[in-house]
C-alpha cells in the first residue's frame, strides 16, 4: 500500500512540477523573490515519493514480505543480505524505480548548479519521470500475492555474483545523469543559449559517460569471470543497447569539450545529447519489450511493455528533433576548416568515426528485425561487427596518435623529443611483451607497434600536463587507458589460444604450452571443485574450476589463473563417471566363463503386467562362483513408453543387467559393470584457453575510468 | 575545399560498400529446420530441446549432442562443441547457429534464453 501511494505522489507531483516548471520557463516575467515557487514544492514531494516507495521496497525485501510479487519472485528466506539488496534491481519494476530515483536525486544536485536554464530544464526530466513512474503504476513492483506464500522463489543464481551486484545500479547512475544533456539541449534550443547556457552540461555530460561506461566495463568483467565461455563482449543484442548510446555520448563529450575551446561542433553536439538519451530509451526497449525475443541470449520475453516503451522512445525522439528543426536555422553553422591537419578535424574525424560505429552496431543489432521487414528475418554474426569496426577503431587510433601534436594555437617540440625518448623505450620494451605474450605474426606485431606509439604519445602529455596541475590531466589518462585497454583487445581476442582436452585422474595432458593433470574432486562448502594441477615450465600451480548446483540447476564456474602477460581459463565442460563394463552374448543354454565365475543361460521368462501392454522378458541366469551357485534374473520392461532395464546386483557387488535381447534365436546380450566406485574411470572434460594480455586490457580501463574522473572532476569544479 | 568532399564522398562509397558487403555476408536467416537442411551457409533456428531425449556428452568428439524440436515440429540430431550455457535444462527455447553436416545439425553458438527474469508469471498466481 504504501509503496503504491508513493509512486502515486511521485507521479502526480511529477505532473504538477513539470507543469509549473514550464509555465515559468514560459513566462518573460522574472521570478519574483517571497512568491513560493510550487514548482520545487512539488519537485520535493515527488523526491519524497520516489524514495518513499523505494525505501519500502527495499525494507520489504530485507523483512522478506513474500506477498509481494516482486520480493517472491526475486528472493527467498535463505538469500544472504547482499543479494537481497541487489534483489532491488533483479527484475523489471525494480529497475525502473531504481532509474526513476537515481534521476530524483540528479535533480537536486542539477538545482544546486544550474539556475538560469532550470526552470526549461526540469519539465523534460520530470517528463521522463513521469513515463518511468507510468510504467510503475501499471506494473507495479508490489503487486500483491494471495495467499500470502511461505517463501520466494529466489534469485537467479547468475546474478549472485559481486559483479553483477553492482554493474545495474551504475549503468542506471549513468542512464541518470544522460537524461541531463537531454534537457539541457532542448532548454538551450527553446531559449536560443547554446552557447553559454548549453555549455553548462559538460561536466554533467562527462559524468553521464563515465558511469555508463564503468557499467558496460563492468558487465564484461562480469561475463568473463562468471559465464564460462571465456569472452568479455559477446556482441550480443542486449550488449550492444548499451553499448550505442556510450559510442554517441562519447562523441557528445568530445564535440562539447570542442564547444568549450573554440565553439565548434554547436549543431552536432545538440543533436547528440538528444540522441543519446533517446538511444538509451531504445536500449531499454529492445531488451525489455520482447522485440528481440528470439534474437538474443539476454532479451526478455514480450509484455505489455512494448506499446509503453515505444511511445517513450518516439515520444523523446519528436520532442527532441522538433526543438532542434525549430531553432535550426538560428544555430551557428561549421565552417569549414582551414587545414587538413588539425586539431578541429582530428575532432571531426572522432565524431563521424564514433557515430558511424554506434549506426552500424544498432544496423547489426537490428538486423533481424529489418530483415524480417522484408523477408525473412536473419541475424548477423559477430564477424559484421569485427570487420565493420575495426578499420573504424583504425583510424580513431590515428587520430590519437597524431592529434595532441597538433594543438590548438601552436606545436611545441618539446614534447617531440619527449615522446621520441620515451617511445625508444617502451616500444621496443611493449612490442617484446606482447610476442613473449603471443603476439606472433608480423601484422599484429605492426598494429601492436601502433597502438604502442599512440600509448607513448598520450602517456608523453599525461606527464608533463601532470607536472603542471593533475586536474588538467584526466584526457591524457584516460587515452593511456584506451591505448592499453586495445592493446589487451589485439591481444586477447586474436591471440587467443584453445583446446578442449579430456583428463583422466593422474595422467598429464599437454596442451596450449601447459601441462594439465586432473587430480581429483575437493568436496567444500556444498561445490565440487575439480582440482586440475598445470604445469607451465617450472611453475605449478592448482587450478579449481568448479560445477556447483544452484537450486536443481548444475551451474559451472571457470577458474582462471592470471598473470601480467597472460590469462590462463579452464571452463569445465563435462565430467562423467564412465563404468568399466563388459558386454557379453549368451545363447540359451550356453556356459561363459568370465574371471572367476561362470554364467549359465538357462533361458527366457516372459511376464505380462495385468492392467497394461508392459511386457517384462528376464534371463534366468545361472551363475556359479567356486562353489557358490545362485540364480539371477536381470529383466528388461518393455511398454509404450520404453525401454526400462531392472539390472541384478550380484554377491561381490557387480551389476549385471540386459543390453539386448533376440528372442526368436535365444540370445541375450548382457552387461557386466564393476559396483566398485574405486574402479570407475573418472573423465574431466575441460576447455583450456589462453587470453594474452587481458591483464592489459583490465589495467586500460581502470585507467581509462580514473582518467574520466579527474576530467569531470576538474570540469565541476572549474 | 571542393577536394575534401570529393575525398569524403570517395571514402564514404568505399566503406559504404564494404559495410554493406560484410552485413549480407554474416547474414544468418532465422528459419525452420527443413530449410536449414537446405541452406548452404550458417543459419539460425528457434527451437526447444526435447525433454524425452539425453543431453550427453561425447567424448570422443568433445561434443555435447541433444535434440531439438523446432516449431514446425521437426527434430533433428545437434552436435554443439564449445561451453555448455549454464541453464540449458531449464530454458524454455534456444537457437541453434551453425549448419548441417552429413544430416547432424553442427553447432557453433547457441543462444539460451534467460528464463522468467523479466516475465511476468503473475498470471500463474491468481
């Protein structure tokens, strides 16, 4: 109840302040002090609402309120509390909330340092609230259940897992903070600011793209240490939803820092603010609204979402185009560059590059739906978005090569020299670790060689920018980043070396450079870790992959064993207990000996169950150890629904049963397995890979994301 | 100026036309299990494991080999090398993606479908 009226209120005073924010930004009067502005009374009403229902769906999870839809289907009565935290966002409704109050709270912070431009601002984000809040009314989280059930289903054993905590809440942080270049393009382009006004969102801008990225970096961290198929980006549909909009946002902050330097890019940066909000609104919808259905591992089935997210989506996008088409022919136009070699072009080069990529990721993405269009629809594999996007990334890392040489006003040779010292150590240095790492062939070797030139450039004015103030630094750093974060990329995905090898108890495999012997299972804390010794040269370690069940799921976790040139990954594939058994054929009235008993076939013994057309043959079976004799009668049930065999234990614990049977000629096949668990011949089937580099690749983006904090630090801070 | 756009233009096309190229060419259509049989490159097909039948485990391919029924009805024989999804058993379809060799449907990726995490079962308990 209470979590109903609160998203109730936030949704009404939602309404309300939006309206009054508009009317002010609508009237030519100035606001006069003493008059109560209503409009933040209700934008405060509408915070409190939001938290209101949020705080009580958390208390409701916590205190295990089962008759709540959503705390039923999300948890249950044995959930450790940090997964019944991070239950908030396991399902549809929470996430919404959680996004709807994560925007609550940017108001604030977006009052504290915004006046001028607020009261235009603020009715498009309390419009997005409004479509958010919508959607809680209709579906909300708690819905409530009668009877009340005992306990929940629980949480879905992939999310149980630190990474998968934490990468929702971020990449809605980020969703958050872009709702705020969206308003602020629209309310610059109502009230003609786009040049001061507008410039105001950068660090916002930033901050938005930070999280979302940290989010995306996250959730291939999650994949690869999680899933088991020892890959960090699947390009998968759902993967690339998000990853658009970060490709467009990229371009908005880079254009808007242009903005702030020299006044370029005025047209495209307001056009990317609006699109990447609105891409983002497309995100949600293609992975919650059934669209992609069939098209991909992560996308949900279709609810009644899909009408709901599509007017959301079309809804932003008119708005949003519509204000740009109506000022369009005041905005300052681009005027053509000078030189070819530039900072500007170097500039517009990143734009095109970065737009180009998020059109033909969302091509890619939504290709089953355009081919179905017209056709029959079809995906594309992965190799479209490979081919596409590496010339692409090509060339961006030209352009960061040569691009913090050419400087706005003039070129300075110290840094050249700097740079030429600095690149004769590390690229000799970096071009050894990456073949040691496995690098081997000459064109990767060359692209090696680039992106270690353009390391070497940035990391150049990473450092002496860095001398003169750390806040100036942050581009430089995060460049580094991206640098090293490619490096690990050339390496990991193209240099990346497999084997599936199966391993018998104490016998040594080799394989990909490794020595691997399985030793045995080491029983701990209800999982079954599969303990594989591996040798690499002199060093030997244990490597503990592990198959554990999750609920009545068996669910697999890879080890990996990491070191700085490379990552070694054992993904568990299979493990089977294989009998030694011993197929033999008997016809009636024949004697077999086998070891140190003889099996006598007596004959056939037909029964039929009285109520059904199950017939049961058995072979009366005469079996003789020393001077031990005992009848045995392995059976096999024929019906209609199968074969079903009834095997005989016999007195030295081995079990005999039917394989076969020819009646008409009076044979039977039979089996002979050892009931000896010691004899049973264990077979460990593993995938073994090694990931070159990916300690890089983890290293370029936390630098990549400390390089964009201390950028947006310095920017709201300035 | 007038060379910039000609440059422009020039490599626009070019990209233009080796983007367009790799799309058609990785390309795989979604269809049933009859045409798969047909088709000559990898295609996709939307089916549910049949239940009745084992998942095992090969060893002497190194292959996990199960059935697949897809909607028209048709099942086939699915060979899959590479690392079993985590909830194979429980989800309600999958994907295949690869082609048929020698009448077994061989297996590159299969996409297993989250189940219920963002569907609403509530209907189930009214």
């Amino acid at each position: 109840m209470i979590g109903n009226l609160g998203i109730l209120l936030a949704f009404v005073s939602a309404l309300l302040s939006g309206i009054l924010y508009f009317r002010q930004a609508n009237s030519q009067l100035p606001s006069a002090a003493g008059i109560k502005n209503y409009a933040l009374i209700f934008y405060h009403l509408h915070v409190f609402g939001v938290t209101v229902a949020s705080v009580y769906l958390f208390y409701a999870m916590l205190t295990h309120q089962f008759q709540y839809y959503y705390v039923y289907a999300h948890s249950n009565l044995s959930l450790p509390f940090k997964y019944l935290v991070s239950a908030f966002w396991a399902g549809q409704e929470g996430t919404f909330l959680l996004w709807a109050l994560f925007v609550a709270l940017t108001g604030y912070l977006l009052m504290k340092r915004e006046k001028e431009l607020l009261p235009a601002i603020m009715p498009f984000i309390l419009l997005g609230q409004l479509f958010l809040l919508l959607f809680l009314i209709l579906e909300t989280p708690f819905f409530p259940l009668m009877p009340v059930p005992l306990d929940g289903m629980g949480l879905n054993p992939l999310l149980m897992d630190p990474w998968m905590v934490i990468h929702p809440p971020i990449v809605f942080v980020g969703y958050a903070l872009l709702t705020v270049p969206f308003a602020y393009a629209v309310a610059a382009l109502w009230k003609k600011d786009w040049d001061k006004g507008f410039m105001r969102v950068l660090p916002w801008a930033g901050a938005g793209w930070l999280f979302l990225g940290a989010g995306i970096f996250l959730g291939g961290a999650w994949a690869y240490r999680v899933l088991g198929w020892g890959g960090y980006w699947g390009w998968d549909p759902v993967e690339n939803a998000s990853l658009i909009p970060w490709l467009t946002a990229t371009a908005m902050v880079h254009g808007l820092i242009a903005q702030k330097q020299k006044g370029l890019f005025v047209k495209s940066n307001l056009l990317l603010s609006i699109i990447s909000y609105v891409l983002i609104i497309l995100a949600s919808f293609l992975t919650r609204s059934g669209v992609m259905a069939n098209y991909s591992v992560h996308a949900f089935a279709e609810t009644t979402l899909t009408y709901f997210l599509a007017v959301f989506f079309l809804g932003f996008l008119i708005i949003g185009l519509a204000f740009f088409f109506w000022r369009r022919k005041l905005l300052p136009g681009g005027e053509s560059s000078p030189s070819l070699l530039s900072r500007r072009t170097s500039f517009s080069i990143t734009l095109i590059v970065l737009c180009t990529s998020a059109s033909l990721v969302l091509l890619g993405t939504l290709s089953p739906v355009l081919t179905g269009l017209f056709g029959s629809p079809a995906g594309v594999s992965e190799s479209f978005y490979m081919q596409t996007n590496t010339p692409l990334f090509f060339i961006l890392f030209v352009v960061l090569t040569v691009c913090p040489f050419l400087a706005w006003n003039k070129n300075s040779a110290s840094e050249i020299f700097f740079s030429l010292k600095l690149a004769l150590i590390l690229l000799p240095l970096g071009m050894v670790v990456g073949y040691t790492a496995g690098i081997t062939s000459i064109p990767g070797l060359m692209i090696l060689a680039m992106f270690l030139l353009a390391l070497v450039i940035n990391l150049t004015y990473f450092i002496k920018i860095f001398k003169t103030g750390i806040k100036y630094s942050g581009g430089y750093l995060a460049h580094v980043g991206l640098a090293l974060m490619f490096i690990g990329i050339l390496g990991s995905t193209a240099y990346t070396e497999s084997k599936v090898i199966s391993l018998s108890p104490g016998q040594p495999v080799e394989a990909i450079g490794h020595e691997f012997t399985y030793l045995g299972i080491l029983n701990e804390d209800g999982n079954s870790y599969f303990q594989i010794q591996v040798r690499d040269g002199d060093e030997v370690f244990i490597a503990r992959p592990n198959i554990y069940m999750a609920g009545d799921r068996s669910m697999r976790s890879p080890d990996i064993k990491r070191t700085f040139l490379q990552d070694l990954y054992i993904s568990p594939l299979d493990y089977q207990v294989g009998e030694k058994g011993e197929y033999f054929v008997l016809a009636k009235g024949e004697t077999l000996e086998l070891g140190n008993s003889k099996f006598f076939f007596q004959g056939f013994i037909f029964k039929q169950h009285a109520n059904s057309d199950v017939i049961e043959v058995g072979a009366l079976l005469e079996i003789s150890t020393g001077d031990l004799v005992e009848e045995y009668l392995p059976a096999l049930e024929q019906g209609t629904g199968g074969r079903v065999s009834k095997p005989v234990t016999l007195g030295n614990g081995d079990v005999l049963s039917i394989d076969g049977i020819d009646a008409d000629l009076g044979l039977v096949r039979l089996l002979l397995e050892s009931g000896d668990c010691s004899d049973k011949d264990e077979i460990f089937t593993v995938e073994v890979k090694t990931k070159p580099l990916i300690s890089i690749l983890a290293l370029g983006t936390v630098l990549l994301v400390i390089g964009t904090g201390i950028a947006v630090w310095r920017r709201f801070t300035m | 100026m007038k060379n910039k756009w000609i440059i422009g233009v020039i490599v626009i096309l070019i990209f233009g036309g080796f983007a367009f190229y790799s799309f058609s060419s990785s390309l795989s259509p979604y269809v049933t299990l009859d045409e798969a049989a047909k088709a000559s490159g990898q295609v996709q097909v939307l089916g549910t494991i049949v239940e009745e039948k084992e998942i095992s485990f090969d060893l002497e391919t190194d292959r996990l080999e199960f059935y697949l029924v897809d909607e028209e009805g048709t099942v086939t024989a699915v060979s899959y090398s590479g690392p079993r999804p985590d909830n194979l058993e429980e989800s309600e379809n999958i994907v295949i993606v690869g082609q048929y060799i020698n009448g077994i449907f061989h297996a590159e990726k299969l996409l297993v479908k989250c189940p219920s995490k963002y569907e609403t079962v509530k209907e189930d308990n009214l």
